[in-house]
C-alpha cells in the first residue's frame, strides 16, 4: 500500500512545515516521487 505508506512519511515530517501549503505539496511531491512513472522530472 503505497498511499499508506505516504501517508505515514507525511505524518512524520508534516510538523517540520508550519504553514498548510508546504505540507500539502511535500505530501504531493513525494507522491509523485513513489508514482509508477516511467519519467519523471522534479
């Protein structure tokens, strides 16, 4: 379950971020980080 592990990263390292919008796009980065892509560009 990739979405759960994801999940538990985020929730790790969720507090580091203050506002709300760093944390949602860490969450979506990291997301597309473990996506089964076959390119992908940061």
């Amino acid at each position: 379950m990739v979405v759960a592990e994801v999940d538990r990263l985020h929730a790790r390292i969720a507090g580091r971020f203050t506002r709300a919008e760093p944390r949602e796009r860490v969450r979506e980065y990291v997301s597309g980080l473990v996506a089964g892509l076959e390119r992908k560009n940061g």
